[in-house]
C-alpha cells in the first residue's frame, strides 16, 4: 500500500504522516468536515500528523 513503510519487525507498519489540516483538504475523512475545535482536538491527538492514505 502506498505510504506504508516496513519496520523490518514481522510486518509492523508505519505509514508517512501528513498534517492534520494537509488531510482534511484532501478528502481523507470523506464528506466530514470537521470544526475548527474538531481540528483543533485531532492536532492535540495526533501532533506529529495522520497517515497520508
């Protein structure tokens, strides 16, 4: 799958992140569109990004 790295550990995954506002503007949660405190709570969930699929 595109975006996915191997660790080299039995199959563990890691995916490339991307910022949470970068994910919105593309469409990766489908027609939700979150608040401005939405995104703001997504932010302080997941500070270094989202995975990028």
């Amino acid at each position: 799958m595109p975006g996915l790295q191997s660790s080299g550990r039995g199959g563990v995954q890691k995916c490339r992140l991307q910022p949470v506002d970068r994910a919105v503007a593309r469409g990766l949660y489908g027609s939700w569109r979150p608040t401005a405190d939405q995104r703001a709570r997504l932010k302080q969930i997941f500070p270094t990004g989202v995975c990028d699929y």
